[in-house]
C-alpha cells in the first residue's frame, strides 16, 4: 500500500477516534446533567421551608393539632404516592383545595397554603409528588408524569369525597406546570379554579434562566436523547404554555416581580394565550421565585379571595382572622 494512502487511512482513524471520543464527553456531561436534575434532586435532602420562621411557625403548630390523615394513590407505572388529607371544618362544604408543591419541595412545604384555604373553609389535599416528600419514585419529569399523577388526586377525591365537589388547584412552580398541563387530560368539570404561583412557559427557558448560562443549550440534545431513553419523552413536550392555549378554566397567576427563573414575562405569556373567560395576574413587588405569598401574605391571599369567592360560594366569615 503506497505511504500517502496509508498515512490517510491513519488519519481516518484519529478523526473517528477524535470524534467518538467527544461523543462519549458530551453524552458524560449530558447525563451528569440529567442526573442532578431529574434523579439526584433532593440528595441531599433540600429543605425549603423553615418550619420555626416566624412565618410559617404557627401555621406548622396548627398542621401538628389538627385532624387528618395520610391517603395513599398508585401512580399509573405503579408507584405509591402520598398525600396529607384535611377535613373542612364546615361539613356542608363541597370545596376542595389540592395543593401541588414544586421542584424540590414536598407537601409540608406547603402548610401555610393549606391553612389558608382551610380557614375559607376548603377540605385540603396537600401532595407530594413523585420523587418527593412521602411518595415512591427515584426520578422527577418537572410536571410530564405529573400531570397524570394530579388526574388520579382529582379522580380519587371525587370518589372518595363526592361527586360534587367544587375543587381549585393550587400550584407553585414545577407544581404550576403540572396544573396547567393537567388540563390538557380531559380532567372533570368539577375543577372550577386553578392558582398558579410561578408557573414557566416552557422548561428549557427555566433551565437557562435558572443556570445564568447559555452554554446549557449546547447539552439539550444530549439530555433530550438520555431522557428519551429512560423515561420516552423529551423536553420539549415539557410546555404549559402549549396547554394554556385551549385552557378554559379560570385563574390566577401569581408572580414575583424580581424571579429570574420564571420572568415576568413568562405570566404575561400565560395569561394572554389562554382563552379563558375570567382570568387574573397578581404581580408581587421585589419578589423572587416562588416568595409572592411569603412577600406579601395578604395581598396574595386578598386577591385569591376575590377571585373564588363567588365560584366557592365562600362565606364573608371565612375570610375573617385568617392569619
């Protein structure tokens, strides 16, 4: 064989070992990636709220004293997910609150939420989704499996409460797009209000705005095709805003004027795209993702109330020393 062809054949193959070899890099990273996002989200355990800060102290002694009781739903792959269940302390009421944490987060999180639709005299379901607080799963889909997760709450409430309940949803964040996303399932009529604290337009918007660095953008392929290996879906799909476009129920998006993560111009996305008939945005001032009702209890709670008051048909005494 003459030289040159030889010395080209050798260059073939450092190019295809060059180029193998960047694969196998850029695979490496994109599932490090994948694995601190969706696997490895709460190891070590993260802990949100601070249950004795002088905000969330007396709502966390309430939660200790009131009646309720841990319900237990399958996922539809078979995990077994868990909820807190509190009853209403007005046994007329057919309202119900099913409150969806966000990333990271769990159910007792979410204890100041819950006493507040308690005192509007809501039975209240406070979730810990697949992958957090008591619930089975080893992996989070930032809302895709989910939503499917929040159809069977909603079915087993019904069941096992009533048919008739009046039920609002109540999401922040990761939680928000679940809600969102859930609508697109066909879910009963009987869901009347959706809150959604901090939800984003689309996942892959949140990644980068939550990294501060565009350079994120280069493993979206990688993640897309590991995530597609493991768990049959890609990012992509991960996108409320597709959902809020045929969404008819009403809502209220909360909002923190100062969240990078999900800018306000994410809320302003949602809000226009949805073809619902009664619709709200509640900007709360200087606040960061996920803090409008820490920021600015009141006003947050306020203009809930005047938003479901009429639907719920909630009593002007519900309302009353609520904090």
């Amino acid at each position: 064989m003459p030289t040159e062809l030889l010395g080209i054949d050798i260059l073939y193959y450092y190019i295809a070992v060059g180029v193998i070899l960047l694969i196998m890099i850029y695979l490496f990273i994109s599932y490090r990636i994948y694995k601190r996002l969706m696997l490895d989200h709460n190891n070590p355990p993260v802990d949100l709220v601070d249950h004795t800060d002088v905000f969330y102290k007396d709502s966390y002694q309430w939660f200790q004293e009131i009646p309720k009781e841990d319900i237990h739903i399958t996922s539809y792959d078979g995990l077994k997910l868990h909820a807190f269940c509190i009853p209403s302390f007005d046994k007329k009421s057919q309202n119900l609150a099913i409150i969806m944490h966000g990333y990271q987060s769990k159910a007792t999180d979410m204890i100041i939420i819950g006493q507040m639709y308690a005192k509007m005299g809501f039975q209240v379901i406070l979730v810990d989704q697949r992958g957090h607080g008591e619930s089975e799963g080893d992996f989070t889909t930032f809302g895709f499996y989910e939503k499917y997760d929040l159809k069977k709450w909603i079915n087993h409430a019904l069941r096992t409460y009533g048919a008739d309940l009046r039920i609002l949803i109540h999401g922040v964040s990761m939680g928000a797009a679940t809600t969102m996303m859930a609508t697109g399932l066909d879910i009963t009529k009987n869901v009347k209000f959706l809150l959604l604290d901090s939800g984003f337009t689309k996942v892959k918007k949140t990644f980068l705005n939550a990294n501060k660095s565009k350079i994120m953008r280069l493993f979206f392929l990688g993640l897309d095709i590991i995530v597609y290996s493991k768990h049959k879906f890609i990012f992509e799909q991960v996108r409320p805003v597709k959902y809020m476009r045929k969404n008819t129920i009403p809502f209220l998006i909360v909002q923190g004027e100062l969240d990078r993560a999900v800018p306000v111009v994410m809320a302003e996305r949602l809000y226009n795209v949805s073809i619902a008939n009664r619709k709200n945005v509640y900007i709360v001032k200087n606040s960061r993702h996920a803090l409008g009702f820490y920021d600015d209890f009141e006003g947050c709670r306020d203009e809930l109330y005047k938003n479901i008051k009429d639907i719920f048909h909630i009593k002007k005494v519900y309302s009353i020393n609520i904090d």
